[in-house]
C-alpha cells in the first residue's frame, strides 16, 4: 500500500476537559488515479465533528465534492442535521460548477 501524502493528516484538539487527537490516511488503489477522500475535524463549544468523505468514482467531480462536503459540514455551527443539509448545498454548487451530471460523494 503506498499512501498519498496529501490524504493523511493528524489533529489534535481539546474539547471542554477532553483532549482528543486523531489520525487519517487514505490509499489511493490501484483503479484510480485520483483520490477523492476528504477529512477533516472540526472543534465547537461542546463537542467534535470528525468528517470523512468519499468523492464518487467514475463521476466528474467527485474530489471537489468531498472537499466541498467536508468544508461545509465542519463550518457549520449546528447539529448533525444541519451539517449534513449544508454539506448537501455544497456539492450542489459543486454539480452546477461542473454542468450537472455525476457528480456526488459520501459523507460520514
């Protein structure tokens, strides 16, 4: 397995009383020849939101709609509810960007 230097990352963050670090990385196979994982963390009052997402293979796109995903649903201040509607915004915009067609991703 050779991992993408650009996929792997490691955070730490402190959340009330509790520190928490986490580590990613991503490989990115042997069909592709681009990965489309987007991580990331984000830190609010209360709590943490870790965020995976996967760009759809085969599909125009699909990198900048996870990151796209990933961005949105850490900046957002509300519950998981909310992070998830303003995730599905992004990759919207990112489908317009695009012209349409497949253009989508997986969000965890």
């Amino acid at each position: 397995m050779s991992l993408n230097p650009d996929a792997t990352d490691v955070q730490t963050l402190s959340v009330g009383d509790t520190a928490l670090a986490t580590a990613s990385f991503s490989d990115i196979g042997t069909r592709r020849s681009e990965n489309q994982d987007a991580f990331g963390v984000g830190q609010h009052v209360t709590a943490a939101r870790l965020v995976l997402a996967d760009g759809m293979g085969g599909g125009i796109g699909g990198r900048e709609a996870a990151v796209a995903a990933r961005d949105a649903s850490i900046a957002c201040p509300g519950d998981a509810r909310e992070a998830i509607d303003d995730a599905i915004v992004a990759v919207g915009v990112v489908r317009t960007d695009f012209g349409g067609g497949m253009v989508g991703t997986t969000l965890l």
